[in-house]
C-alpha cells in the first residue's frame, strides 16, 4: 500500500472509499445469514 498515494487522495474519495467499504462488509453479513444468491445464481459463500 502506497502511504504517499493515500494522503494525497482528495478527503471526499477517501470517505466513499470508507462508506463502501461498510456498505459491503453489511451486505455481505445479510446475505450470509439469508443464504442469499450473488447476482448470477450462486451462493457467495462457501461451505466448507
């Protein structure tokens, strides 16, 4: 990770940056406990 190229990121890409990262880490928690299907029909998670 290039520590030069992130404090030169304008604060509001940082930010999305941050949201989206919530975002999915939530939606990603819904759908495991629903079992759900990605987009293209199958289970984004694993059994092992």
């Amino acid at each position: 990770m290039d520590k030069t190229v992130i404090a030169q990121a304008p604060d509001g890409l940082i930010i999305s940056d941050m949201v989206d990262v919530f975002a999915t880490y939530f939606e990603a928690r819904a759908d495991k406990a629903s079992n759900a299907l990605n987009g293209i029909g199958c289970s984004s998670f694993h059994k092992a």
